[in-house]
C-alpha cells in the first residue's frame, strides 16, 4: 500500500482561464484552471508522483522498469566511454552540420563511414549531450548500441523499451506503463510493439526535447531494421535522433523529417592520440621506444598511411607490432603493413596458427565459440566452455584458464567488454571474415559447440533442484541454446549423445522453469520458452519444437506418427515457423486440424506466431478457417490481431466468418481495432464486418476505437455508417466517450457526421459541460461552433466553467 502523502492534495484540472481557482492549481482570485497534473504527492522514499495522480510504490516502479525493459544500455554506454581516448571526436562537435542538429528540433542526422570508429564518436556524443542537459529535467538522452551478435536479444520492442528505461531514469514513469504492466502481469503476456510505441511517446510527452543515439544501424537484419526506423521516423517533433552505419543503409527510405548526413571519418590526430596510447600500454613497444625514440614517429608515419582512416586497422597494426621480438623485426613489419582489413585478418591467422600446438587449439576453440555463439558469452561461460572435457562427468576448477590468457592467444581477434563482462569479436567484420572462412578453417564448429554443451549437460548431479538464479553453474544459462547449436550436422555426428538429452529434456525444463533465471523468460525462438508444454513430451515433440530436422526424420522412419494427444507436434512446430518440420510431419499423416494448446489449432497458432508461409501450407492441406478454440477464438480473429493483411485476405478468400463472436477480443473486428490496425478494419468492413456489433468491454465498436484513440479508424468505423448516438459501453454515447479521452480529433469526426451535441445524460448533464469540466478548451469550441447549448442546465457549479466559456461568447457576440 502507497504511503498517504504528508501534506493536503491540491487537485489540478487543465483549463483555460477560470474562476476562483477553487478546482485549479491556484488559489487566488479569478485563478487559471489547473494543469493537469493531478494530485501531487510527497515522494519521499515511499512514493512517486504519476501522471493523473495515481501513486506507485518505488519497489513497483523498479519492477515494472525491469519487466518492460530487460536491456540495458547503461553499462554498454560506460564501457565504449571508457576506451575513448581524450581528447578524441572534438571534430565532430565542432561540425556546422553536427551543432544545426543539435540545436534544432525534430531533425535526424545520419553518419555514414567505414570503419572510422563510429561507435566511440557516438558514445561521445552521448557523454556531450548527457553532460550539457544535466541540470535540465526538461531534456532526454537516450541511446542504442546494436550488435549483429545481439540481434536475437534487440528485437524492435525491446529498443524502444530500452529507450524508455533510460527517458524516465529519476523521472516519472507515467500511468501508461503502470496500466500496461498490471494489464500484461494478470495474462502473463509480453506487451506488443504498438503498447511500447505508446509508452515511449507518452514519456516523450512529457520533455521538451529528446536526444535519441543509435550507433552500428547496418548490423541490424533488415526487417527489424525497417521497423524501428519506421516507428522511430514518427516519434515526432520534440525527438532529434543520430544513427551511425555504414554507407550501404539509404535514409531517405525512412521519410525522416529534416533528415541531415554526415560523412564520418578518423582524423590522423585521432589515429596518432590512439597509437601513442596502445604504443604506453604495450611493454614490448614502450621498451622498444625508450630505447630509440625516433620509433615512435615512423609508427605515427606507417601506420597513419596504411589505415585510411580506419581505428580497426590500427588496432590490428598495433596488435602485431606488439608481438616483435626486436626493434627490427618492428621496422620490417613496418615495411609490410597491409593496407586491406582482409589481409591483416590473414595475418593475424597467420599468427594464431604458427603459436604452440596448446595455444594454437585454445585460439582456435575460442573463436569457434565467439563467433559462433548465439548471444555474447559471459567471461566466466567461456572460461566453462574451454574448461569441459570430453568424456568427463564434472566441471574440473583446475582445468579453467584465465581469462588474460585465453586474450593473449587470439592475436587481437576477441575482446572483453570490461563492464559488461562479455566475450565479443574486436569488430563486427571479423565476425564477415570467420563466417567466409570457418568452412575451411571452422568446418566442425558447431558440432564442437553441441558436444561441449551436451557433455556439460549430462554430468553427474545434474540438474540439481538446489540450482538457483544466484548459484547455477557458468555454463547452464547458455546452455539454453544446446538444441539451437545442435540442428543440421551436429544431428547425425552426434546422435546417440543427442538422443540421451532429448529422452531427458523435460526434466531440465522442469528444473530450469520456475523463477527468473529461467528458460522460459528467453525471448528468442528457443523449444525452452514455449508457453504450452504438454506434461509428457515425446522425443519427438521436443526434436520437433528445435527444429532438428534430421533427428525428426530419423525417427519417422522407425516409428509410425503417434500425435501427442495434450498438445500435438505439428502445432508447437508451427508456433516456432518450422517449415520443413512441418511438411514432414504432414506428409506422415499429422492432422492439419489437430486440436490442442492454448491456441487450439496448428492454424491458430501459425497465424498468432506471425508464420504466413506456413498458414499457406495449413490451408493448402485442408486446414478449418472458421475452427473454433485457443485465445482468439477463431483463425480470422488471430489475423485481424496480428496485423497481417495478407493472412486476413487468405482466410477471407477461404472462406471465414467476418462476424463470428467469441475470443478474447469478441470479434475480428475488434480485435483489429483494439491492435491499432486500420488498414485490417478497412479490409473486414468491406466484407461485410457489422460496424455496430454490440457487446465486449467496449459496447460497440466506435467506442472501442475512441477508447483506443484512434481517430483514423474512427473515421473508417463512422465513414461505414457506425452509429454515432448509440447508447452502451461505460459512456452515454460515443460523443461522451471522445470528450472523456480528451481528443478533440475524434470529436470533429463525429460532429461532423450527426453526432448529437446536446444529448443529456451522464455525471455532468450534456457534452459541453463534460468538455468544460474535463478541462479540454479545444473541444469546446469545437461543441460550440455545432451549436452546443450553452445555456443547459448544468450539474455542477457554474463559477468555474463560466471562466473557459467566456471566450467562446465573446466570439459569438463579436460575430
């Protein structure tokens, strides 16, 4: 329970000028109408203010910040900070074009380089903005640091969390977050891309101007990609957003407002500032100086000429160097130095591969699982990883290198994240360059990885029940990805050991699923996170939801299919968008109408996952477009909650009911436009959706859309003969309920088009004086000038609401 505040609660309603200010912030004479803030309350340590004056308690607020945004940039920021040389980037700041974006409203600059050291200028600019608008509550700066690695982690709901976390850090965190929290914690649901939208605008809101940085845009895959610009390019006028990538990426496809380039380049300043830093930290190379200080310039000279101003380059020079025995062995790799990223990624091979056979194996095993792993590893993972023994059956303490020593073989190639404590390669291009030789030099990666991973699995003791989110083992979080690695090759070279674990999988379930270190919170398309785990899951259920194709078929061919009877395969293989799994299981007689799950059919449950290619293959096989079952009721409904157009034409074209009730949204056509999808609405009132189907938490459609806020599908729902006078829902009529939301938008529609804007009824007798005691100037005249009776009888004192109308009269008498 929220502590009372201290002090009485001054109510604050927004308004023009008012009376007495009894019901305003003021108390003087012929005071202003409040500002809307609502109650404010004594925050102390127990509390703090939210908009429209609902209290939370500090614990719930830490909760709910977690819960919506698991990531956290914060740390990313300090570390990339930290390996910034001083003194480096002041070029940026000074640019004519970087100080115009800075200083202006609504604008989005877009720097383009190779190689240039991007991600250092952006954390710069992080560090400038953050430390010029300190004392300023007003302004907000947020950033995003993308990683092709991390991909899987970042999708577009979790950046824009991630936005959010860092715009309410030591502000309020808004009523909109709180309702969102407490309506997803009762269903036990993540919120979707449209509820984070709404929050982070809601946050934005509330500033005067925001900073948004997102650094390293090219390593993000393309679809998630578009998303975020998409959704990004219309936060608004208050937002200035910078993105650094490469120049492959065109901005111009994003319909940026005020949109600005910028070509980003490494002055040789900054390469010199970078070379004389590595050069003092080397003690081979700081010795070597000492002793002939001339070194110092000709490594300035050679290495500034080969790189083109490229910091990678550098580094990977200066890595090399490093290694030398003799000040003449420097000077002849001077000589030498390639000027291409490919070739010194050779050499650095080179290098790795002529060391002793222990270091050699130890690099080699550690770049296999740096640049092979599904997320960044932990320090301690990969020191787990590199310490499993085939064979064994414990974790041997003694066999753990450190992790100085693991760094010192891999010739530069892997880094550590020092705040973070994550293992990552030195650029996203090593990552290019492993991937187009690991055929060659890697062909047996991922079956390296499995078996480490299966191995550590089926030691003695495990899994113990006594496991918890503070005492597991190093490698048993990641070991979460076992089944991930383990698809394609690693099947058949690893079968029987394969087939052990899949016999024993659930029992790690079982121990891994309670709490919050568990498998189950993983948002990636792992087997471990699906919602709906039959209570005996087969071999083959499990080798279906991983996507083991070839486990799926071995064990086809030995065994007629026998479908779980709880929740059956080819339904947790359409979750996960399976293809091939799915075919084979057809083509072995799985029924495309299999009943089951909490979706209640492999169509339901293709269609509420997002997998349109394998709603064309259900469909294709005889799948029931009308069947009934799991959340949504019907296979149109989960359609028309997805978003998908196509999936909604599909089903349409096959057949389904536009107007069957039931589900949790009680139509399509709600669901479509309680998700916020106009163009959805648009397709189902064209075949014939009922625009005035009473019932639902809503009553009607156009109050759903009005409760929602959303005055384009209004305008559909009203151009389609929606009735704007229908009684129902919480509101007298759809007018109260546009007034109550406070969008004068929706109010012109619907006067617009008949509504009656002197209908009596609800707490304050007629529309007009809702409006005027809801404190919404705007929608008063907007009543006003359609002819609204200003001379109603009212329900409430007339002092305060004579002060907002004064204005509106005045304009009548003038006229």
């Amino acid at each position: 329970m929220a502590h009372q505040p201290s002090e009485p609660l001054t109510v604050n309603v927004k308004g023009g000028e008012g009376g007495r200010g009894g019901l305003g912030s003021g108390q003087g004479q012929g005071g202003r109408g409040g500002d809307g803030l609502g109650p404010t309350l004594n925050i102390g340590t127990a509390t703090v203010h939210v908009q429209g004056g609902a209290e939370i308690n500090i614990r719930d607020r830490d909760i709910i910040i977690s819960w919506l945004s698991p990531i956290n940039f914060f740390l990313r920021q300090a570390d990339i900070s930290r390996e910034r040389e001083k003194g480096t980037g002041g070029w940026l700041l000074a640019d004519p074009v970087f100080k115009e974006w800075e200083s202006g409203s609504g604008s989005t600059l877009w720097c383009r380089g190779i190689r240039a050291g991007k991600t250092i200028l952006a954390s710069m600019v992080v560090d400038h903005l953050s430390a010029a608008f300190r004392n300023n509550k007003d302004i907000g700066v947020a950033c995003i640091y993308l990683n092709h690695k991390e991909a899987d982690q970042q999708p577009p709901p979790k950046l824009l969390a991630g936005l959010w976390r860092q715009l309410v850090l030591d502000r309020e965190i808004g009523s909109t977050a709180e309702s969102l929290y407490k309506q997803h914690r009762e269903k036990s649901t993540v919120p979707s891309l449209e509820e984070v939208v709404s929050v982070l605008r809601s946050s934005i809101t509330e500033l005067s101007k925001v900073f948004i940085i997102i650094d390293a845009m090219d390593e993000y895959p393309e679809v998630q990609r578009h998303t975020l610009l998409k959704h990004l390019a219309k936060m608004g006028s208050k937002v200035n957003s910078m993105i650094t990538s490469r120049p492959n990426i065109s901005p111009e496809r994003y319909s940026f407002q005020n949109l600005k380039t910028l070509d980003i380049y490494a002055m040789s300043e900054d390469i010199q500032a970078y070379i004389d830093a590595q050069v003092n930290l080397s003690p081979r190379l700081s010795e070597y100086i000492e002793e002939k200080p001339e070194l110092r310039d000709d490594i300035h000279a050679k290495i500034i000429g080969a790189v083109d101003g490229m910091f990678l380059l550098a580094k990977l020079h200066l890595e090399s160097l490093s290694t030398q025995n003799t000040i003449k062995a420097v000077r002849n790799a001077l000589k030498e130095l390639p000027k291409d990223l490919h070739d010194s990624y050779d050499i650095a091979m080179q290098r790795i591969d002529a060391q002793s056979k222990e270091d050699r194996k130890t690099a080699h095993s550690t770049i296999t699982w740096v640049a092979n792993a599904k997320r960044p590893l932990t320090v301690e993972e990969l020191r787990a990883a590199l310490a499993v023994e085939p064979n064994t059956q414990q974790l041997d303490k003694e066999n753990f290198m450190t992790i100085k020593t693991i760094l010192s073989v891999c010739a530069g190639l892997v880094i550590v994240d020092e705040k973070l404590k994550v293992v990552r390669l030195v650029h996203y291009t090593t990552q290019e360059y492993l991937d187009k030789i690991q055929a060659e030099k890697f062909p047996d990666a991922q079956t390296e990885i499995t078996h480490t991973l299966l191995t550590f699995l089926a030691f003695d003791g495990y899994p113990d029940s006594s496991w918890n989110r503070w005492n597991l083992p190093p490698l048993v979080e990641y070991s979460q990805y076992c089944l991930a690695h383990a698809a394609g090759q690693p099947e058949v070279q690893l079968r029987e050991i394969l087939l052990k674990f899949l016999g024993q999988a659930f029992q790690w379930m079982q121990t891994l699923a309670p709490g919050e270190f568990s498998w189950k919170h993983n948002w990636n398309s792992l087997p471990w996170i699906y919602p709906d785990w039959p209570s005996q899951p087969s071999v083959l259920w499990i080798a279906a939801a991983a996507n083991l194709m070839e486990t799926t078929n071995f064990l086809l061919e030995r065994a007629p299919l026998l479908q779980h009877s709880e929740n059956p395969e080819i339904i947790v293989a359409s979750y996960y968008g399976h293809i091939k799994i799915v075919q084979i299981l057809l083509e072995k007689g799985a029924d495309v109408n299999s009943a089951g799950g909490i979706y209640g059919s492999p169509l339901h449950t293709a269609i509420t996952a997002g997998h349109p290619e394998i709603v064309h293959i259900l469909v294709e096989n005889g799948a029931n477009v009308n069947a009934a079952g799991g959340y949504h009721g019907t296979p149109l409904q989960s359609a028309a909650a997805g978003g998908s157009a196509n999936i909604v034409h599909l089903l349409l074209e096959q057949g389904a009911d536009v107007n069957t009730a039931g589900g949790e949204y009680g139509s399509p056509l709600y669901a479509a436009i309680i998700k916020g999808h106009p163009d959805i609405v648009r397709i189902l009132v064209k075949h014939g959706a009922d625009v005035n189907a009473a019932g639902g938490e809503y009553g009607s459609p156009l109050y759903a859309a009005i409760t929602k806020g959303d005055p384009g599908i209004g305008r559909i729902l009203v151009e389609n003969s929606a009735d704007v006078n229908a009684a129902g829902g919480e509101y007298v009529s759809p007018l109260y309920a546009a007034i109550a939301k406070g969008d004068p938008e929706i109010v012109r529609i619907l006067v617009e088009n008949s509504a009656d804007v002197n209908a009596a009824g609800g707490d304050y007798g007629s529309p007009l004086y809702a409006a005027i005691s809801k404190g919404h100037p705007e929608i008063v005249h907007i009543l006003v000038e359609n002819s609204a009776d200003i001379n109603a009888t009212i329900r409430l004192p007339t002092c305060h609401f004579r002060g907002m109308l004064a204005p509106v009269e005045n304009e009548r008498d003038e006229q």
